[in-house]
C-alpha cells in the first residue's frame, strides 16, 4: 500500500492498546536509497519511529508501545541522514537536460518496504498556485541532492490539436503536453 508525506505529517502514532504515543513531525528519507531512515516525533524531532518498529500504518501509525521510539541520535542512519540536509519536499526538480519541471509537492511511500516510490511535482506561483503538475516514479531519480532532484529526460506525449483553416482544410497542430 502507498501513503503519502501529507498523510504522514501529524498523523497519530500510538501503542497496540491505542495509546496515543506522539505525531509524525517529518519523514526522513536516505536520498542515496530512496528508503524511509525514520519518522521523527513532535514536539522537536528528538525522538524518532524506525520502520521497523511500525505494526500498521492505517489513519494512524501503530507500533507496539512506546519502547519502539528511541532518541533521534541513537539511530545512526537517521543521524546520517539529517547531517546531509537533503530535503525532498520543496525540493526543486531538473531533467538530465536541465530543464527545470517544478518542486516537489508530495512523496508516496511503499508501507510494506518503506521506500520512496513516487514523487509529484508541479510548478508554483506564489508558493500558493500550482499548475504543470506530474507524477515521476522512483526510478526515473538520477539522484537526489540538497539544492536539487535530478530525474531522466522523459519522453512527452504529445497532445494533437485539430483545427479547420479558412479553406476547410484539416490543420493538426501537435505539441507536446508535459511529463506524465
């Protein structure tokens, strides 16, 4: 099953007994592998859910008490990754080519594996208006660094347009519509 980062922020974490526990503050992703390091814990991130240690993750992230949530600093990964300041979110995205598709807007994570199996990028205007928006799966990722996502030169479908000129002739108009 797939959930998103927007799921996964302040979603609930709690004990098998139901127990509220803590809320998710931040997904840390290895940007090297693609893989979920931890799940960082309110109130400032000093505490930290492993995969590992999850038992479900429905509306709410169930682990089996509050023994499996450790400090941010005695999981090595997670610290590793931190150190490396690679954001996904709000992440710009550049093409092999450099051509620039947009910021990250969102993440799906594979529950079962936790990794990262998708991103969705769209362009933004005033950071409150998005539009150009696209899927690009994981394995479409050259490589994911702090000041940029690199993805392969996808190929554009092309969207065909067709008009009638002033003679009643057929004019096809074919242009690319974006990456899907």
């Amino acid at each position: 099953m797939e959930r998103y980062y927007t799921q996964a922020i302040n979603a609930e974490v709690v004990s098998n007994n139901g127990a509220l526990i803590s809320r998710v503050l931040e997904v840390v992703v290895d940007p090297d592998t693609g893989k979920i390091a931890g799940f960082l814990l309110f109130p400032k991130g000093q505490k930290v859910l492993a995969p590992s240690d999850i038992v479900f993750w429905d509306q709410h992230i169930v682990v089996q008490d509050a023994d499996d949530i450790m400090e941010t600093n005695e999981i090595l990964k997670v610290k590793e990754v931190l150190a490396k300041h690679t954001p996904i979110i709000k992440n710009k995205v550049f093409t092999e080519d450099k051509i620039y598709l947009g910021t990250v807007m969102n993440f799906a994570i594979d529950t079962k594996h936790f990794v990262l199996t998708k991103i969705l990028v769209a362009k933004t205007f005033l950071g409150i208006f998005s539009n150009d928006e696209k899927i690009i799966t994981y394995n479409n990722i050259i490589e994911i660094r702090s000041d940029a996502i690199i993805v392969k030169n996808l190929k554009m479908p092309l969207r065909v347009k067709e008009q009638s000129t002033a003679k009643g002739e057929l004019k096809i108009d074919v242009a690319p519509t974006g990456i899907v």
